[in-house]
C-alpha cells in the first residue's frame, strides 16, 4: 500500500512522538495509535498486520474483555501496537459497565520488535513480549483468565503448528494456542472462520472441522462488525467476534502467575 501524502505527514508526526525522549500523554497516545501506519513497515504484507479499528477495539473491550473480578490477568496475542490492549485498559466507556474491575496484569505479545517498541510507548502498562505467538505455551508467562486478539487471518507461513490443530488457517492456530494458557479467549476473525455466510445460523466446514479436532467451541457475537468495515486502512476484511470458554482439558501446565501489578 503506498501512503497518501496526509498519512505519510501524520505517520512522520506519530514517529516523532514515538522517538521524543519523555512520556507521551493520554492524547499523544491517542494520536500514535490513529496514525502509526503499519503499510509504513516493510513486514506489514508478510504478516499480515492490519490494526484493529477505534471503535471496534473499544467496544470489544466495554462489553466483552472487562473482568468480573479484581486482579485477572489478560493477554493479547498478535497484539500489534496495542491498540485492542489499550482500549481494554483506558476505554471511557468502562466505567458504566458492570464488569469494570481493576486488571491484575496485562501482557501484549508481538513478534515485530518494531511494532513492540510503538506499544511500549503507548502502553507502558503492559509487559510487552517480543515473540512468535505459537510459542506462548513454551514461555513460563503464566495462566491467564482471559485471552484477546486480533491474529493475521488465512493460510500464512508459520513457525510450527499449534497442539491439536495442523490445518493451514492461521487465526485457527492462535485461538488453539490461547486455549493452552487461558480460560476464555475473544478474538476477531474472518466471518467465514466461524459459520457459513449465507446460512449464519449454521458454523462452517472450517470452524466444524475446528472444534472437532481441538475440542473447542467457537461462540457467535451478539454484534455486528460492519460498522467499522472502513476503518482497517488498506483492506476491508469481513471480519466477526468469536469467544470460547476453553476447555480445562486442553490447559498446559503452566506455573502461577507471578504477583499482579494492577494497571487499571
């Protein structure tokens, strides 16, 4: 994707805050995550990076990602520059609902040490990770109670293949790996990855093929993604929300998390 000349002004500027030797403010951060442009990154193609829009982040994250108890731990997988992250800790529009409890932890995991060193900036709340997400089990990072993401879609290269799942569907090897480190997950994925297009009602080949060979259960969204069709940059994926409560069967053993530091 080649910027037009007002992006490419607007990413400069967005780089200039990332690069300025001192805390940015809320507004600042703000601005970075509105106009950092991922096509401005050479990877963005080959990992199929497209950042999750405002407003979609933001609702996911009054009505879907808040906590019923004080101190979990959530984790972003794939998680970008943060923005699914951010909205899940600074979203105004928590404070009405019922599930505004304080986070314990919030861990966002990033394979591209570029975007990483942007949502250090812009949230530097969280533990940032620098790595591949199919090796999240392997990483002693502890068990969460619930994971978030918004992971590249379709049959992309990857490093290994998640446990329980070989097909080539990439989102598929995210949700399979979250199962193993959290009990719940919500995830922004292709429509098609979830039920047939024409028929809603019915899951697709795919997500059948899914849940019979992982065990897990992909949930339907109570909303609609269209709204938000415009905002992703270059593309317009026809996307949907899907959440599962893990089995506890799948579970890897992992160690308890260390000591919470509350960040919201």
């Amino acid at each position: 994707m080649t910027l037009t000349r007002a992006q490419a002004h607007c990413h400069e500027a967005a780089m200039e805050l990332i690069d300025a030797d001192r805390p940015l403010t809320h507004e600042e951060k703000e601005y970075v995550l509105d106009h950092y442009q991922p096509a401005a990154n050479t990877r963005q193609a080959l990992d199929g990076a497209y950042f999750t829009p405002r407003g979609l982040a933001r609702t996911l994250a009054t009505y879907d990602i808040g906590c019923d108890r004080p101190g979990e731990r959530i984790i972003d997988l794939c998680a970008g520059i943060g923005r699914l992250a951010y909205e899940t800790v600074h979203a105004p529009d928590r404070k009405y609902n019922r599930l505004n409890m304080p986070l314990g932890e919030i861990v966002c995991v990033e394979k591209n040490p570029e975007y990483v060193r942007v949502g250090q900036r812009v949230l530097p709340e969280a533990r940032w990770v620098c790595a591949d997400v199919l090796d999240v089990p392997d990483l002693d990072l502890g068990l969460f109670d619930s994971a978030i993401s918004n992971p590249p879609f379709g049959p992309l290269p990857r490093s290994r293949d998640a446990a329980t799942y070989r097909p080539r569907q990439f989102e598929y090897h995210v949700i399979a790996t979250a199962a193993r480190i959290a009990n719940r997950g919500v995830f922004i994925v292709p429509r098609a990855s979830v039920h047939e297009e024409r028929t809603p009602a019915n899951d697709s080949e795919s997500s059948q093929r899914f849940s019979a060979e992982t065990g897990i259960q992909l949930d339907r969204w109570w909303g609609d993604t269209r709204a938000w069709a415009g905002q992703w940059g270059s593309v317009k994926p026809n996307v949907t929300v899907t959440t599962s409560q893990f089995p506890r069967a799948l579970r890897a053993a992992v160690a308890p998390a260390h000591s919470p530091r509350f960040c919201a």
